[in-house]
C-alpha cells in the first residue's frame, strides 16, 4: 500500500508539475481560509519524517494549479532532496519527489 502512495504522489506531481499553469503569487499568511506556511510545511515533514533540525536550504512558494492554491515546498536534508506540492485549503498532498543529491 505504501509504495502505491509513494507512485500515485510521484506521478501526480510530475503531472502537475510538467503543466504552464503553475504561477507565482504572494504567499497569503494573512488569509483566513488558507493554511499558514507553518501549517503547509509541517504537513509535509510530518509526511516524510523530516526532522527540523536537518533541513537546509527550505523554499516555500504560494502558486496557483488549475485555480486551485497549493504551496510549493522545497529542502535538503542530508543528500536527500524533497519536494511537495500541498493543498493551501485542505493540506492535502498533490504530490511530491524525493530525490539523493550525491553532488
């Protein structure tokens, strides 16, 4: 079942991600029915087991995917690099990579 999940989320996110409709916005912390970035990346080190202490080089974008508000959520950890796309409504996980960097 888990390495269903960890399919389905990669090929959602190379579906989306491959699409012209991603656009930068601000990102909207003052907007009451949006996740907070606090809340959206919390999502996402919970998801992967992230530990906050580790991280580097973390980036959170606020876009637009087929009208819909996600957060972009990109780090390092070790020579891991991850990279989520997260429901700015919901928190649900549209998809997400997880890629070694062995430079």
């Amino acid at each position: 079942m888990k390495n269903y999940l960890l399919i389905l989320g990669a090929s959602l996110m190379f579906t989306g991600c491959s699409s012209s409709t991603y656009t930068t916005q601000a990102i909207p912390d003052e907007m009451p029915n949006y996740l907070s970035t606090d809340q959206a990346k919390n999502i996402a080190f919970k998801h992967s087991g992230t530990v906050l202490d580790k991280v580097k080089h973390l980036e959170i974008e606020f876009d637009m995917y087929k009208n819909q508000p996600v957060y972009e959520i990109d780090w390092k950890e070790g020579v891991k690099k991850y990279e989520y796309h997260i429901d700015a409504v919901t928190g649900n996980i549209y998809g997400f990579d997880i890629d070694i960097d062995i430079d």
